[in-house]
C-alpha cells in the first residue's frame, strides 16, 4: 500500500514511518478566597503531533526539487487527509518539512526527510 496525501502520492513507501503522539486535553481550574480546593473544569481532547520520515527517490536533481517543492506545497495551513499503512489520519496542519540528508545511490538522488504535523481535534 502506498502512503498518500490528500489522495496524491507524493511519498516513497520504503523506510516511510509515523509516530503518532498523544492527544492532549485542556482544562480550567480555578480557586476561590477562602474556599478550600479547586475548581476543575475539563475542556475536552485537544490536538497531536504526527511525526512523518523517510525518503524521497528521484533520478535526477531536478527531479528531486520537483518532489520537494510539491510537498513543501502542503504548507499552507490547511487541512490534509494523510493515508498510510498504520492508519487514515484526518485533520492534519504540516507545520514542518526539513530534508535532512542527501545523497546520491545507483538509481540517482535520495533524500531524507522529516515532518511535521498537528492532528486537530
């Protein structure tokens, strides 16, 4: 099965993991004078980070900033859809996206690469 954004393959399947982090919750508390105690008011589930990374292959350079720049497009502050082995994951902000390593194999040019999500609530 292959990994896709919004519908779009845009993601390599070798090496491809997610780390899906935990939901936080919000909550008020509040005290009074005089009044032993708290007042704890719960706000319910909040939003999680998504950690994405692997490797995008390309048999050019040029191909390869093509693959770059089509993901680095996903941040605009929308939501996307994010269909992966491990689960569908709805609701999602890319806040980050950082090639971390780049390399040259048989096939041509491979880069790492690490992102950033915020699942929201």
């Amino acid at each position: 099965m292959s990994t896709t954004l919004d519908g779009l393959k845009l993601f390599d399947g070798n090496q491809l993991q997610i780390e899906a982090g935990s939901y936080k919750r919000e909550l008020i508390e509040k005290s009074a004078p005089m009044l032993d105690g708290v007042i704890s008011i719960d706000l319910g589930r909040r939003s999680r980070i998504i950690k994405q990374t692997g490797t995008l292959r390309a048999k050019s350079r040029s191909l390869l900033n093509e693959r770059i720049l089509a993901v680095s497009n996903c941040m605009d502050g929308n939501t996307h859809i994010l269909d992966a082995e491990s689960g569908l994951y709805q609701n999602l902000r890319m806040d980050s996206f950082k090639v971390t390593k780049e390399r040259e194999d048989g096939t041509g040019i491979t880069a790492d690469y690490e992102i950033a999500y915020t699942q929201l609530a």
